[in-house]
C-alpha cells in the first residue's frame, strides 16, 4: 500500500477593502498571490473600500423611497474596467440587488435581515472581481461565498455569530476546490439560508475561522499599514510597529479598540495555535507583526483607544437596577467596556450607540448619560506611573479600572482629550527609559 503523502497545511491571505480600492491596488493583491501559488493559497476578500457603508446608506435610502444605487454600481464598473475585465460581469448580482431594495422601497421598511442581504453584496462582488483578475493573469481562482461554504451563524442580524458545527463542512467543502478559493468575508448564512453578517470589519474574523477550520499554516492580514502598533501613529506620531505579540496580548489590545484587526478575530488563532501576521500589501518583504503563543517580550506592549464611549450611571444602585441593566444588555447582545458600582451607583461605559440609554428608559432608576468621552487601555502595564503622568498633562480622568491579562489599565476622558493622553501614556510606558537604581 502506498501512502499518499498529506496535503501541507494551506496559507489564508486576508485583503481588505483599502487592498482593493481601485485597479492599481487590486493588482498588487494579484501579485502576492501569485508569488505564493506554490503554497495553495486561500483568499478572504472584504467589500471594496467605502462600499459596505455606501450599501448600507443604499439600504436605508430605500426605505425612505429612494433609488441610490448608482455610484455603487459605477465604483464596481469602473474597478472592472481598470482590471480589463468584463464591466457587464456583476450585471446578474446588480439585477438582484435592484430587485431587493425594489421591495424595501415598496414597503417603506427596512428588516434586518433585508439589510444583511444587500451588505453581502459588497464582499460577494470583490470576490468575484479577485477571482476573474487572477483567471486573467492565468491562475486558476474560483469566487465561493462564504454561505455556501458552510459557515452558518445564529440570526442575528448585523452581529451573528458563527456556529461552531461549521468548522467541519468548511474543512470539506475546501478541499473540492482547485486553485485558489477567493472567499467572501463578513458573510454567513442562519439555518434558515438567510444571509447574515459578522459585524463591521468581520472579514478578519472570517479569515481566522477558516484558517481555524482547515488547520491552516498561518492567517496573514494584508493591510495598507503593515503591523500592529504601539498607538495609534495619527494619534502618536512615536507610536512604532511591534514585531511580535501574543494571542493574549493581541486580543487585548483589538478588545480596548486597536481597530488594526476585528476584536473577535484573534479567538480561533488562539484555540487552534495558528499564527497570525499583519503584513503590509505595499512591502510585502517586511515581516510585520507576528501573533502566536510567544509573546512581545515587552512590558508594556501597547495602547488602544475608543474614540468615543457612554458613561451611564444608574442610581440607586440595587440588586434590582443591576438586574435590570444586565437584562438590557443581554437583550441588546451588547457587552459593556466596563460596569462597577461607586458611590451608590451602577456605572456602566460602552461604545458610543444609543441603544442602551434608550433601553434604559422607563426603568424607573435615575439614569444619566455622559457623552463626548474616549478610553484609552495601556495594555500589559498597570504602573501608578500612568495614572501620575494624565495628572501632569492636565487630563481630566474621569473613571479608571483594571483589566486583562496581561495586566491593563484603563482610562476614561473626554473625548477632546484623547490625543494629550494617548501620548502622555505612550511616553510614560514605551519612551522613557526607567532610570537605574542610584548607587547606594
Ligand atoms: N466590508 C465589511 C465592512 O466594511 C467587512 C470588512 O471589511 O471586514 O465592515
Ligand atoms: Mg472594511
């Protein structure tokens, strides 16, 4: 008997929107993957740039009674048409998608489910865009949507989370294909077939689910800006790129706002023990970040931000007041950035959206909302040198709290201020060398 040797575990490339922005940049993913054919490659395509949120002023827009579709279809055409590719390609997908907002603006409304539907249109068109581009430069690709696949999510709607049963389908389904899948991120499908998405930047998070699935070699994150950094380099112009980070580390920092990959999306690294790399589309010999169980060797490993956050407090706090506020939460599949009791009161801070106030609303307890306020976490250092160095540079903190692992501390301020103390924190953890001790 022969054994047939086993099939070496397979590379995922993820590209996102700013990859595929217009024909140069489409190009350049067209490139990567041919310089890593020999790897079997496996591709997750994001919606073009801007066009998810174009799809979902489209949606909206229906219900309203309007028609506002064009430039969607013009920004694809013209993408087409840069590549030297059919322009009439996606002519079946834009006659779908007409005939959907069609019945949303015959009824005035728009579901969740419809808006799903006409999100996935993004990532099922750049799929199809990726796929043709490398059948023209003479590799075999096939578009697959996610859906079809295998990945099946809970329904719901604009959050859905992907069962875990999905893993083994997806694991066979991939194998059937030759050539390069370029698969769509963000999409899923309920039990039910209909479509549904993985929240706004779920694209890395499918990525990491199908490397997870496959038992694949490694994820890698194609971006514009290669690497995981200390900061925000718009907010911190000393911020610096972290060459290695641990899942634990990595997760933290997605988890307080570092928007470089999706908050969930380091999970299924983490269970499975693949790697991740954050590498950069525009110089792709440059090793970026790499996530996997070794950690930073660092200390402090960096600073993540929210740029915009709600602090609610609920008075008087009870057993009751928290019940309840935990029963909005559940209700709202919201989990908050932070809750704790102080001075009699229930003090709960999540992202900036209204749906908690509004839930809160006839709650009977009094309820008072600060908005306008930003958090920033120094993820992996805890040291009082941080609280003292906010005091030196005039940051009016106004809630602080631990949290991890590694050891985090959290700050929350008004969002005017979150530039003066991402870089009093970036200078205190990661500038100022810790003078030796003095001799004695
Ligand atoms: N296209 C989706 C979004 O813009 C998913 C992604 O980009 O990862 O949110
Ligand atoms: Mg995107």
């Amino acid at each position: 008997m022969t054994l047939l040797p086993r099939p070496a575990p397979r590379p995922v490339h993820k590209f996102g929107g700013a990859s595929l922005t217009d024909g140069p940049a489409a190009r350049r993913v067209g490139e990567l993957l041919n310089a890593r054919v020999a790897d079997c490659p496996v591709a997750v395509v994001s919606a073009v740039e801007g066009v998810t949120s174009a799809l979902d002023r489209v949606a909206h827009a229906a219900a309203e009674g309007r028609d506002e579709l064009g430039p969607v279809r013009v920004r694809h055409r013209s993408l087409l048409a840069q590549l030297e590719l059919d322009p009439e390609m996606l002519n079946r997908h834009f006659a779908e998608l007409a005939t959907i907002l069609g019945a949303i603006r015959s009824r005035g409304a728009l579901a969740a489910h419809e808006r799903d539907h006409v999100l996935s249109f993004g990532e099922r068109a750049s799929a199809r865009i990726v796929a043709a581009h490398l059948n023209a430069r003479g590799l075999r690709a096939v578009p697959i949507d996610a859906y079809d696949l295998g990945l099946q999510s809970d329904s719901n709607h604009g959050r859905a989370k992907v069962l875990s049963q999905s893993a083994e389908r997806v694991r066979s389904a991939l194998a059937r294909f030759d050539g390069i899948p370029v698969i769509t991120g963000f999409l899923a499908a309920d039990a039910h077939g209909r479509l549904t998405t993985l929240g706004r930047n779920g694209s890395d998070l499918s990525a990491t689910l199908i490397g997870e699935a496959i038992g694949a070699r490694e994820v890698c994150f194609w971006k514009e800006v290669g690497g995981v950094m200390t900061a925000d380099p718009k907010l911190v112009p000393n911020a610096r790129t972290l060459r290695a980070l641990s899942y634990e580390e990595a997760g933290e920092l997605t988890r307080h706002g570092a928007g470089v990959l999706h908050a969930e999306s380091v999970q299924p690294l983490a269970r499975s023990g693949i790697p991740g790399r954050v590498l950069c589309v525009r110089n792709p010999v440059d090793a970026g970040t790499l996530v996997s169980s070794t950690g930073s060797g660092a200390e402090a490993v960096g600073i993540a931000c929210r740029r915009s956050v709600l602090l609610v407090r609920i008075a008087p706090e009870s057993a009751e007041t928290r019940a309840q506020v935990h029963g909005a939460l559940a209700r709202l599949a919201l989990e908050p950035l932070h809750i704790a009791s102080a001075a009699g009161e229930l003090l709960v801070v999540t992202s900036s959206s209204e749906e908690l106030p509004r839930e809160l609303v006839g709650l009977g307890a009094r309820v008072t909302i600060e908005r306008e306020l930003a958090s920033v976490a120094t993820v992996g250092s805890e040291s009082p040198v941080l609280d003292a160095a906010l005091h030196a540079a005039g940051v009016d903190v106004r809630a602080r709290w631990r949290a991890g692992p590694p050891a985090t501390r959290v700050h929350l301020l008004p969002a005017a201020q979150l530039a003066l103390a991402a870089r009093a924190l970036h200078a205190a953890a990661f500038e100022i060398a810790v003078p030796p001790e003095p001799a004695r």
